[in-house]
C-alpha cells in the first residue's frame, strides 16, 4: 500500500515538473511577435524567431503578426471636386511596426487596427478624389491616385502600424448614371475631335494655299526665264543668218539647202515627183546649180 502511494506521489511530481517545464519554454514563430505578460503587465516583446524561456504560473505569453497584412476597405461612394458621385473599391496593405504601442492603444486588437485604417484611409481618398475632377480621378488611377490616398493617411504611428501601399480595385461610375455619364464623355470627346479636325484642315489649307503660291511664282520665274532664253536664241539664229547672207560663197550655198529642204517638205505624195515650173525660184536655183556642175565638169 505504501509502495502503490509513493508511485502516486512519484508520478504526479513528474507531471507538476514537465508541466512546469513546458510552461517555462516560449516558442517564436517568424511571422510572430511574441508578447510577455505578467500579471496582465508587458514585461517582455520578443521578435527573434527561436525558442526562448519565461517564468511559469507568473507570466504568461500573447502573439501578434509580424508581416505584411492585407485588409479589404468597404466599398464605398465618393464625391469628385465636379460633384460627380464613384464608388471606390479598395484595400491596403500595412503591418504592426511597434508592438508596444500598439497594444497600448489599439488593445493588441487586429479588428480594431482594421477599423482605424478604414476611417483613415476612407477620409483621405475623400478628401484627394474631393479635389479632382471626375476625368483627373479615371486618367490617374493607375497610380497616381493610391500615392496621394497614402500620402493622405496621417496618425498611424500613433497606434504603432505602417501603411505600406494603398490600392483601387475598382473607382467606377454608380450604375444608376453610369450610361448618362458615358454618353457625355463621348459627346465632349467627339466635340474635341472635331475642333482638332478643323483646326488641322484650316492649317492644311493654309499650307496648300503657300504652296500654290509658291509654284505660281516658280512657274512664272521659268516661264520669264525661258523667254528670255528663247529671245536670245532667236537673236542669235538672226545673227547666224545675216553672217551666212553677208558672204556671198556662203548665201548661195545657204540657198541651196533651204532649196532642197523646201522641196523634201513638198514631197509628200507616194510617187515622190516634184514638179516645178519654169519661173519657179526653186526651178532656177536647181538650173543654176546645173548649170555651174556642167561648166565645172570638164575643168575637173
């Protein structure tokens, strides 16, 4: 009976002391902050990934995340500077930077930073998208936008988080106006299409009126110029003409080609048979040039 009670007593011990053993060992993970209470007090913040040790029965241990966290803001209507009303969907990612402050004032509650973010972000996207015209809003939402949402968000060191990114997954047109609003976009698109085609017309016409221009110039120029040129031909065709008429040897040779020429113009029927009368200037030029072959021949 006293052997059974001592195993008793033995066992139990055993247990007390791995119970306090596995008490005493605090394991960090990574993504973990790992948070040291005593009596409800933060005695002890712990970031290091490992094993480490605290006192048992006494203290007692918490964990908040150590990473980058993401929260999806409600979707909600926001009002341009043009009195235009957009639904904004979106989310942002942050994480806690000081654990201490943030169990201070946010009561090491996740929901509560989620909370928190979402009246600071939401006030700081009313507030840009407020000052912007509807166009501004849609031509920079690509990026834009979220830098100055985020640059918007003030007061997070307070609660102990990092903003890291503010992003828009959908700022859209409610869908009770979305089609009126379409229609308008294309209509005033359509207007500034139209002044631009005008405006490139009048300058085309503009370009082709000082190019007509110019060619009648360069036209008239050549026209001038091949006058001038065709006047000095002819006067120098009149010059030739009066030295070939001014030497005698020269004059009846010259009369003698324009002779023939003037009878190959007139050979135009298919017998090719000049007929010439005895007065014909070109009858005689041919008997005197006959004439001066038969009283040369026998000289030669």
């Amino acid at each position: 009976m006293k052997k059974t009670i001592r195993n008793i007593v033995i066992v139990v011990l055993l247990v007390v002391i791995l119970t306090g053993a596995l008490s005493c060992l605090v394991v960090t993970q990574a993504n973990q902050y790992t948070i040291v209470r005593q009596f409800g007090k933060v005695v002890d913040i712990r970031d290091t990934a490992g094993i480490s040790f605290k006192v048992p029965f006494l203290q007692d241990t918490q964990t908040l995340p150590n990473t980058v966290l993401l929260y999806d803001l409600p979707v909600s209507d926001v009002i341009t500077k043009d009195k235009k009303t957009m639904v904004a969907d979106s989310f942002v990612l942050w994480r806690i930077s000081d654990p201490q402050k943030f169990i201070q004032t946010l009561n090491s509650s996740v929901s509560n930073a989620e909370s928190r973010l979402s009246t600071l972000v939401y006030n700081a996207m009313n507030n840009t998208i407020s000052g912007m015209n509807q166009s501004e809003v849609i031509s920079g939402r690509d990026g834009e936008l979220a830098s100055a949402i985020k640059a918007g968000v003030t007061g997070l060191e307070q609660y102990g988080i990092e903003l890291i990114a503010v992003e828009t997954k959908r700022l859209d047109l409610p869908d009770d106006n979305k089609e009126a609003v379409y229609q308008r976009m294309i209509s005033e698109r359509n207007n500034i299409a139209a002044q631009y085609t005008a405006s490139g017309e009048s300058e085309a016409q503009k370009i082709r009126s000082e190019t007509d221009k110019e060619v009648e110039i360069m036209l008239s120029e050549a026209k001038a110029q091949a006058e001038v040129l065709q006047a000095e031909g002819e006067a120098e065709y009149m010059r030739i003409l009066s030295d070939a008429y001014a030497d005698p040897d020269r004059a009846e040779f010259y009369n003698f080609v324009r002779s023939l020429d003037a009878a190959k113009a007139s050979l135009t029927n298919e017998d090719n048979i000049l007929i010439l009368g005895p007065d014909s200037p070109l009858a005689q030029i041919f008997n005197d040039t006959t004439l001066t072959e038969n009283t040369t021949a026998p000289t030669a």
